[in-house]
C-alpha cells in the first residue's frame, strides 16, 4: 500500500493535469483519474502491493489507454473524425483570455498529429523525460529526441507565421 500512496502523492497533480488536458472537462477527468487509480491500486494487491520500476511511465500509459477508451465509449463523433482531435476542442476555451501568442500556440498545435500532440504534452505539460517516453510509448530515446527538435521546429515556424498575420 505504501507504493500505492507514493505514486498516488507523487503524481496525481500531473496525471490529472494530463487527462484534464485531453477530455476537456473537469467531469470526466474527475472519473478517468480515479478509476485510473484505481486500476494502479487493483495491480499493486494482485502484486504483493509492488509497482513496476517505472512507476510514472506505467501510471500515465494506464491513463492513455483509459482515455483512448474513454473517446471509444463517448461515440460523440462521426465517422470519419478523429475522436483523438476532436478531443482537443476545448483548447479554445482555454486560451480565449490568453494572448495572441497563446492564440497561435493553439493553432499550431492543433495542426501537428494526435501523437505528436500527445509527445509534446508528455514532454512540457506533464514533464516527462525522454527516457520514461521511451518507455511509455515504446520508441527509442535518440527517436524521441529527434522526433521532439523536428516538431519544435515546425510550431515554431507555425507559430512565427501565425503573430506575422495577425
């Protein structure tokens, strides 16, 4: 139970901040967290109250698979959307007092794929490290480092010419 209460102090802010991010209302964030981990404390009694090593990395891939289910189940969208971006929509309401820069921020990361959103999220919202993204999303470091520069480049050129227009 103790390694349960360590992840659940350690990380809940930033796991909640994540599926905050990714649903979009606090509602269904409340209840993807908890049932999250609750999932984490149901492994941790069939294992003897033990976590895997990387505790952080396997907290937030039970969160992604839970959110992939959670658009799975909503079935809001049509067919043919990407429920994936769809689910980025609240993003508007988020920026609408922010500043123009913000309000270009919001564009150029609606324009990147779900996984590169997704990356992005990992790496500067949540904190993660390349390593621990490594082993969430089953790629390599020098991937992942590559992957990360390329995308940074492109929101910055989206970004430049976004402020240039307007």
């Amino acid at each position: 139970m103790d390694a349960f209460l360590k992840i659940y102090d350690g990380y809940f802010d930033d796991l909640y901040r994540y599926v905050l991010f990714r649903v979009g209302n606090r509602w269904d964030a409340d209840d993807l967290v908890s049932d999250i981990f609750r999932k984490a404390l149901e492994y941790s009694c069939k294992n003897g109250g033990t976590i895997p090593e990387y505790d952080k990395a396997w907290l937030f891939a039970i969160a992604h698979n839970r959110i992939i289910d959670h658009y799975r189940r909503k079935k809001e969208a049509a067919y043919g959307i990407d429920p994936e971006r769809s689910g980025y929509d609240h993003i508007r309401e988020m920026f609408q007092e922010a500043s123009v820069q913000n309000e270009c921020l919001e564009e150029a990361l609606l324009q990147l794929k779900q996984e590169e959103r997704e990356m992005v999220q990992l790496k500067y919202m949540v904190g993660f490290a390349y390593q621990e993204m490594s082993r969430m999303l089953d790629k390599t470091e020098g991937w992942l480092r590559t992957r990360m520069h390329r995308i940074r480049k492109r929101l910055a050129v989206d970004i430049d010419r976004c402020l240039e227009e307007g």
